[in-house]
C-alpha cells in the first residue's frame, strides 16, 4: 500500500485562496476525518497549535505527545498520524512553499528553525502567556480566511509571517542563534539534505554527496557536526532507516524485496544494518505495527 500523500485542494472550501489553509482544528478533523484518519504524508508546510486535548502525534515513527500549549511543525513528505485521548481544540494552517516565498523573495520557509532541518525537532511548547497572545494571531488569521475582505491574501500570508516569526523566538531561547543564522552552513546543510534525499538508496557514502557539493568530505562532516552534532554518515543512514520503516509498514512488498529496492545487495546485509540502527530486525519491527 503506498502511502497515500494529501493535497491542500482536498480540505478546501468554496471560494479559496490558492495554496494556503486555515481553519479551527475541531472543525478540521471532524469535515476530514475520511481523509486523516490514517497515516498519511502531505505536500505543504504544516503549523498546529493546540489549546486543549491530549493524545499522541506520530511524526516518522517518533511519537510526541499533544498537550495544551503544544505547536507542531511539519514539512512535505513527513509521515504523520494523530491520536486523540481528549477532544482537542486549537488552529491548524497549511501552505504551499511557493505560498510563501512568492511573497517574500528575501526571506525562505528554510530560514525559520522548525523547516530548516529535519534533525531540528518538529514541536514546541509555549507559556500559557504566549498561548494567550498566539492563541490571539492564530484567530486573526483564521478569521481573515473566513472572510473576503480587501487585500485578503496579503493579510493572510503576513498574518502567518508574524505566526512564524513569534513561534521562531520561542522556538530559539536556548538555541545558539549564530548557529541558525550562518548562511553559508545552512545553505550546505539543506544542499545535503535534498541530496541524500534524492539519492541516498544508490549513494550510501559520504564521499559522493561531498563531491556533488564541491566541497572535501572532511568540511562537509565539519558542517553537519557544527550544525547539528552528527556526521554525514548518520544522516544516510537516518534516511536509509526512515525510508525503510515507511516501506516496511506502509506497502504489501516482502522483506527482500524492500532490501531490494533500497538497494542493499542482500536481504540479510539488509537485516543486519536494520537491526544495528534500530535494535530490531524488519520483521520484528513490521510485527509492532500488525
């Protein structure tokens, strides 16, 4: 079964604006429960604040847990599923990139910490004094969406700037911000990550998404291990393992076959690199999702 992967024309209403959405998240989950009430991806930048509900949040197999003043962040292509203990109340937008950097040429969705890379972790919790004022934005700009007023769009999208903005100040409290905003590490960074996306399932070593960026695999590992303290070997194989755990759980195919089509040169080269990143074997792990 291939994971089914959501368009923003499937939650809209009459009369939208083009690549953007806005709504409460009781009313979101209650018209879309048909579409989200399994494990799905989604090809938009994704921003949920809650204000009351408990539950889970499966984001790429990690589990988080949803409480009051809790805000998730995810970008296209993340694996995601809500569980719900309590009914959860709060404001949910989504956008396309191009949404976005349309409107602001000099400025890019990756600048902001929660997208710039997905080692960066997906949530933030608020104050309830931040919750209140939040809280006060994500209304102005659901509002806006529901209305049709003048000059509509450009409200909305400066609207969810400042939303995006405020959730960064947060977001970086304790971060070092000379970190975040080094242009020239961040722009290698997300250069690596879009490669290894694209092939980390035949170019499982560092040395070849060195030389894509003209840089030596000794700078290159410098500029992960500054960024975000790993090598560019975890990050492969970080990917690697995603990819499998999505094919693992999310398709009908056998197990050889997925070491095949990961391009492994054997099913228990396969098995054995599985088992020493995750702890378990393909199967074992399948086993926790039937």
């Amino acid at each position: 079964m291939k994971i089914p992967v959501l368009n923003i024309s499937q939650f809209k209403e009459s009369a939208p604006l083009n690549d953007v959405y806005i709504n409460s998240f009781s009313d979101h989950i209650q018209r879309n429960k048909d579409l989200i009430n399994k494990p799905h991806s989604h090809n938009f930048y994704l921003c949920v604040l809650f204000k009351e509900g408990t539950g889970t949040h499966e984001i790429d197999f990690n589990s988080y847990s949803i409480n009051p003043g809790r805000v998730f962040f995810l970008k296209p292509g993340q694996t995601h599923f809500w569980k719900f203990e309590t009914p959860p109340q709060g404001y949910i937008f989504f956008h396309s990139q191009e949404f976005y950097d349309f409107k602001f040429l000099d400025h890019k969705l990756h600048s902001f910490p929660f997208f710039y890379s997905n080692q960066n972790p997906p949530f933030l919790d608020i104050t309830p004094e931040n919750l209140q004022k939040l809280n006060l934005k994500f209304k102005e700009a659901y509002t806006e969406y529901s209305e049709n007023n003048l000059l509509r769009e450009l409200k909305i999208v400066n609207s969810l700037n400042d939303i995006y903005i405020e959730l960064t100040r947060v977001y970086t409290v304790d971060i070092n911000i000379e970190k975040l905003s080094s242009p020239g590490y961040i722009n290698i960074l997300e250069a690596l990550e879009h490669l290894i996306n694209d092939q980390f399932k035949s170019e499982k070593l560092p040395k070849f998404y060195a030389d894509k960026l003209c840089i030596t695999t000794k700078h290159l590992n410098r500029v992960v291990k500054q960024t975000i303290n790993k090598t560019t070997s975890q990050l492969i194989s970080e990917r690697i393992i995603l990819e499998a755990k999505r094919l693992i759980v999310h398709s009908h195919e056998n197990l050889a076959n997925i070491a095949d089509t990961l391009e492994f040169s054997d099913y228990a080269y396969f098995s054995k690199f599985f088992k020493l990143k995750t702890g378990m074997t393909p199967l074992d792990f399948r086993k926790k999702y039937f």
